[in-house]
C-alpha cells in the first residue's frame, strides 16, 4: 500500500508522518503518530470516542481521511495537560466521578473543552447538547454533566 | 486496496468519477464503508473552494455542495434551514456532514433532503446546464454524478415552513420519521402544498396524498384531519432497528397532525 507523507500541528507541536492510502485519521493518529488518547469505539461516527478538534472545530477521526490534515492543526485529550497540570475539566471528571471505565472520556473532554471554549457559562441544555455525540455505556450521563458545570464560570447557568 | 485521488476543480474530479471510484465529500457516509472494507477501489475527491460558497440571490439562496451543518446554523440568513440542521447528527458530525452528501444519504439519513424536497430545491450537477427538480435527482441518485451546488427558492413567508423529526433518542437520534412541509397561503387558503416524508421510503418522498387535501383548503382542524388520516396511503416505508414498517405507517398521522397543528397556530 502507498504511503503519504503528512504535515500537521499536534496539540501546538509541528509533526510529519506516512499514513498508508485510505488509513483513517485515527489509525494514523494511534499508529503511525503514537497519540494514543483518541479512541476506537464504532467505526461508524456513532460514538464519539474518536473525537478531535481540527482547526478548532470537532470532528471524528475516524470518519476523517488522514491525508486531509495537511497543513492544519489537530487537537487531541492528550494535547489537554499542560505538563503535570490538569485541565480544569480532566480534575473535574475525576471529582465528579465522570469516568468509570474511561473508554468514552478523551472525547467527552475534547467535546466539553470545545463547548467551554465557546461558550464559557453554557445552561444545562448547551452542556447536554455539546457532549451528544460522545455516547458513554457506564457512568451515565449525569456525573459528566455535572462535572462539565462545575467548570463553567459560576457552575454554569442552571 | 483504496486509492485516493485528490483534484484540484470539481470537474476534473467528475471526470475521473467511474464505476470503481466513489466521491468523498465531508466523509460521514463514505468513511464508514471505507472503515468496514465495502468502499470502492477508488475515492475520488477535490480541494475545490468554490463548493463552500453560499450566494444569495434575490429569492434563491445557493448552497455549495460542500457547506456544512453547522455552517447552516452559523449563517442568519438561513435560519428557516436551523430546525432542520439542527436535527442532523451531534455536534461532530454536523461539522463535516455536506448538504450534497445529504442527497445521497441512504435510511434512515437524510433529515435535511427531506426539507430541501419540500422547499422545492433544485441541484446544480457538475458538467451540466440547467439544474434539475431534487424530486428528479432522487429517483435515480445512485448515478447522479457530482452535485456542484444546491438552490433554494427562500420561503416568502418563514412561517410557511415546518419540520418534524422523530428519533428515540434525544438530542442525537436517526429518524423514525421526518416530515417537512411549505405551506403558502393566499387569502388564509394554502396554495402549492409541497409536503416531503423522510425515512418512509428508499429515500425522501414527496406524499402527494396529503398534498391534495391541502391545497386549496384553510388549515383547519377538518382538513388537518384529513391530512392525517391520508397520510400514510401508498407508502411502504422500511423496516430497521429502530422501528418497523407497521410502526412508522401507523404513527406517521399523528406526527402529521402534530405538525399541522402547529403551523396553523404560527
């Protein structure tokens, strides 16, 4: 199989690899880059595991072709942590215990960021809406929400 | 074996379309396939600037084939489409999902085609002239070719356009069913009903039974009725994880109604 050479910006830092033909953003991102936060859950678009941000806007790494990111910037849960401080999010997931097996929370928090980032006092509803296309099978939903709400300026508008 | 092919204008890009290759656009469709090993030997795709444009022309608001979801929702000026792309998807997705690929989504996609049909759409293909009816373009998508462009005549009045999308799960779900309706009205009697059913059939459809009972009529509770109860005559919508074709027959009336209802009150 062909390999393409790609250059892209991983969480701020220049990077360059050879994805194969055809490989999928998140193949590319676990295997051929080593950024092993984005997750393998469906396949499909269906569950949001694969969540990254592209130019700052959400996307599913797996329903993306890995050559298409040439020359732009991909954001990762990895990328969330600046050295040994936590986002404000990732130590609010583990007050609230958002995450049990924790197979959904890289792109839980990716989603949520994106939302902060946004859109820094979201109501309930916007919290609800932004974490839609994250499904996650264990906790349910409600420890997330809460957690993503502490986080928001003033716990959010309620 | 996938080979990508990467084109710099959309007509070189349809040019090289064939029976092996199959086009990519925002990916929410073809990467699917491509992720279980059903995609074709050949993707074919192009880096052309002009399929984001949006262009507004007096009445007609022109849609590049490659406009997003969520560009919709970003836009003022289309906020009579906010219901609809709303609807589409979570928020990853209505990042990358196409108001072309839309076109071709199979069921129980396509929330967003249902209201373009009834909207009275028309799709400017790559290559060709003058831009055909979607009705006609939805009987035979599967060799289509390249959409360049989508135009949409704006409602004159917003309060003539409705949607309704019924999904299990909420707020992200695919349809159970879709209802999309432009209902202009001249003297409190509507004129040119354009009704559009999603996930009732192998792609949207326009119900020419409740058509009928509408117009000419006001939209009172006698003809909403009627609408409702015609509503599921001739159809035979498909059977699928999330509902069966009984089910979708059976409760399509009501969601009729409920949509009725409520434009009647705007």
């Amino acid at each position: 199989m062909a390999k393409k050479p790609v250059s892209f910006t991983l969480n701020g830092s220049p990077r360059s690899a050879f994805t194969d033909e055809g490989a999928n953003l998140l193949d590319f991102l676990r295997r051929g880059v080593g950024d092993l936060s984005p997750k393998y859950g469906c396949g499909q678009g269906t569950c949001g595991a694969c969540t990254v941000t592209i130019d700052g806007e959400l996307h599913l790494a797996c329903l993306t072709l890995a050559e298409t990111i040439e020359g732009r910037a991909v954001g990762t849960a990895a990328g969330l942590a600046k050295g040994a401080t936590l986002d404000p999010l990732q130590e609010a997931f583990m007050d609230h215990f958002a995450a049990q097996c924790g197979y959904c929370t890289p792109g839980m928090l990716v989603a949520a960021r994106a939302l902060l980032d946004r859109d820094p006092r979201p109501t309930r509803e916007a919290v609800i809406e932004a974490i839609s296309g994250n499904l996650c099978r264990c906790t349910g939903y409600e420890p997330i929400i809460q957690a993503i709400l502490s986080v928001a300026e003033g716990g959010g508008r309620r | 074996m996938t080979t990508v092919e990467t084109y710099p204008t959309l007509a070189d890009a349809a040019r090289a379309l064939g029976p092996d290759a199959a086009y990519l656009a925002g990916g929410t469709l073809l990467m699917r396939e491509l992720n279980a090993g059903r995609a074709a030997a050949r993707i074919i795709r192009t880096t052309d600037p002009s399929l984001a444009q949006i262009r507004s022309t007096g009445d007609t608001v022109t849609l590049g084939a490659a406009v997003t979801m969520a560009r919709i929702l970003n836009e003022r000026d289309l906020d009579f489409l906010h219901p609809v792309a709303r609807r589409v998807g979570g928020p990853q997705v209505r990042n990358m999902a196409t108001v072309a690929g839309n076109l071709f989504a199979p069921h129980p996609y396509g929330d967003l085609t249902t209201a373009l049909l009834a909207l009275g759409a028309r799709v400017v293909m790559a290559g060709q002239g003058s831009p055909r009816p979607l009705d006609d373009l939805l009987r035979d998508r599967d060799r289509a070719g390249l959409v360049a462009a989508i135009e949409l005549p704006r409602p004159r009045d917003p309060r003539s356009f409705g949607f309704l999308k019924v999904s299990r799960v909420h707020p992200k779900g695919a349809s159970v069913l879709a209802i999309a309706a432009l209902l202009p009205r001249e003297g409190g009697r509507i004129r040119g009903a354009r009704v559009a059913l999603g996930a009732m059939g192998p792609h949207p459809l326009r119900s020419a039974a409740i058509e009928r009972v509408l117009d000419g009529q006001n939209l009172d509770a006698a003809t909403i009725d009627r609408a409702a109860a015609v509503a599921a005559e001739g159809l035979d919508p498909p059977t699928d994880a999330l509902a069966s074709a009984w089910y979708r027959k059976t409760v399509l009336g009501v969601h009729v109604k409920r949509l009725l209802e409520r434009m009647g009150q705007g």
